[in-house]
C-alpha cells in the first residue's frame, strides 16, 4: 500500500499551482509543448544549463521538496531523460573533431541527470534511482516505491515520471508513424480513426510513504505486462480488478489512456467492456499528448479528482450519475506492446 501526500505537474495545461484545466490548450506544431513556470526555487546559475526535461522535472518537485523534511529517496521514471542535451553533445563532437567539448551538455544528457540534479539541490544522499523502461518507465518507478515502503516502512519519497519533446525524439518518432499525419485539434482527437497520436511531454512528482494520515489518495495496487493478445490483457485486466476491488466495492472512474492511435483502440474497448454500467469513463491524453511516461500525469489527475471530486466536460467519454468518485482506475498503453494498470482510492 503507498498514500500519496503532495502532487505537483507541469504539462500542456494550466496544471501547476494555480490548476484550470477546464480550459483547453491547444497543440502548437503538431506538439502538445509543456507549460514551464517561472522555476522558483532554483539558482539562475543553475538554472540555464539545466535541458528543457530536468528543468520541468526539478520544477515540479521543489515546491515537495520545500514543503516536506528531508526524503529517504528520489525514484524517477523517464524513457529518455534529456535525449536533447544528448544529441547536442554527439554534435559538438563532429563539430569539434572529437576536441575540446564543452562538459554542460554531457552532464545533463543521461537519463539519471533529473534524479540527481534533485539529489544535488536538496543534498540528498538517501537512495537515488532512474527507471528507463519506455512506457512503462514510470510504472516501474512506482513499483519499486512500493518495495522500499515495504522495506522500510515510516520513509518517504519523492517519486516521478518526466519526458521532453526534443526534435530528435520528435523527427524518429513521427517516422515510425507514432503521430498523425494530419494536422488536428487535441479537442477532436477521439474523432479520428487514424493511427498514431499527438506528440506530448511533461512531468509528475509525488510524496510518497506508507502513511495513511492526511493522505490525498491510495494506491491499492499496479500491474504491468507486456503483449500484443488483446484477449491476454483483458484476462489480466481482469484478473487485477478481482484482486484488488472488494466485495461491495466499485470501480467509480476509468481513466484511460486512450490517445486516439486507432490501432490501439481495440485494447481500451476490451477493457471497457470489464465495467459495470455505472462507472464513468473519462480520457486524458487530449490534454498531454502521448509519450512514454504520460501515466505520471494521469495519476496526477486521478489525485486531482479524488480531492476535487469534479472533472471537466471535455475528460468525459461516458458520463454517469455517480455521486462521488471514491475509486479509480487507470489502464495504460503504450505502443500497443506495454500495459498498466493502476488503482487509486480515498
């Protein structure tokens, strides 16, 4: 069992400190581009070689890091951390025939740069931790919170899902048809029938430990496969929802991961077709694109909803006369290959 006790997010929409996600923004260049705030917190000095993925990723944490005592780790999940400074530094050593380079871009280009930039500023030398898995980065960073609070129970952590959009990820991806040819607004985005999606990024960060006082949400249970039999991850899907919903308890919200890529529908309308009448089901990729660790951002919203209660109009693919929204599940795919699935309570 993991609570969360803070959440933070930078994304395409208005997600941090002041939340108005009622309103939808709109991609720019076929790219759903993060939202970056004025980084309180961090040194100028600093802040200017920091890559557009630590920056969101430092961001987003400190306002935890400011907010709580001293952390016994920081967990990340990222497929491809700072992919931008990466390839900055392979240029420069064409460019300058393998002379003198300059070391800012290499230092920030690993994935682990974020984890550690964080484990810099809060000097933090507790357990320090990336997890690059692709799109199931972050799930496997949530995993391994969990066996730490197993471990040692009583700790907290700093646990996150951070990705950029760097014109190299950008330019590969769109050649493996990962986004839509045509040029479409996120709102009409579950109208297509076409493959591939939106280009997003963003990041997610939560405290995290075992205590359930003043908690803003639980998180009951995950599982994570991968596979291409669609029949396979509904029996797992399944299986999970037998596990961990008690008898006399009901799903209250599905929030799917569905990112308007037609040929991976078929993998969310065969989970749908596990609910019960009255769950609602609502979306959130219309408002971050697709990337490798968006499920960071959607446990954020799921956190959003459950000390909210409300959800705005345009999440919503079936509406249903609940009352409250106590439990909630999330399914996530990615690349039709990588699943998750998460539930969150009260």
């Amino acid at each position: 069992m993991l609570y969360i006790h803070q959440s933070y997010c930078i994304s395409s929409q208005q997600t941090f400190k002041d939340i108005h996600v009622d309103v939808l923004n709109e991609p720019v260049d076929r790219k759903m581009l993060a939202i970056e705030p004025g980084y309180e917190g961090i040194p100028p000095g600093i802040l200017r070689r920091m890559g557009k993925a630590i920056r969101m990723g430092v961001g987003a944490a400190m306002p935890i890091i400011k907010n709580t005592g001293p952390l016994n780790g920081i967990i990340i999940g990222t497929a491809n951390g700072g992919m931008g400074d990466c390839i900055m530094f392979l240029n420069q050593i064409v460019q300058y025939e393998e002379g003198l380079l300059a070391p800012g871009n290499f230092v920030q280009s690993t994935s682990n740069a974020i984890a550690a930039q964080l484990g810099l500023l809060s000097n933090n030398k507790s357990y320090n931790i990336t997890h690059v898995h692709r799109g199931l980065a972050f799930e496997n960073a949530v995993i391994d919170a969990m066996m730490q609070l197993a471990a040692f129970p009583g700790q907290s952590y700093l646990l996150g899902g951070v990705e950029e959009i760097s014109s190299y990820n950008y330019n590969i991806q769109k050649l493996t048809g990962a986004y839509k040819e045509e040029d479409i607004s996120n709102s009409k985005l579950y109208e297509t029938d076409s493959p591939g999606s939106i280009a997003g990024e963003g990041a997610a960060m939560f405290l995290v430990n075992n205590k359930k006082e003043n908690a803003v949400a639980r998180l009951r249970g995950i599982r994570i496969l991968h596979s291409e039999d669609d029949q396979l991850v509904k029996e797992q899907l399944q299986e999970f929802i037998t596990k961990h919903v008690q008898e006399g308890e009901t799903i209250d919200l599905f929030l799917s991961g569905e990112s308007g890529d037609s040929r991976n529908l078929h993998f969310y309308t065969n989970a749908e077709s596990l609910l019960a009448d009255e769950t609602t089901i609502a979306r959130y990729k219309h408002m971050t694109g697709e990337y490798p660790t968006a499920s960071a951002v959607g446990l954020w919203h799921a956190c959003q909803v459950l000390q909210t209660q409300d959800i705005p109009q345009h999440m919503f693919k079936k509406r249903t006369a609940k009352a409250a929204y106590q439990n909630i599940l999330l399914y996530n795919n990615f690349k039709g290959g990588q699943h998750s699935f998460i539930l969150v309570s009260k």
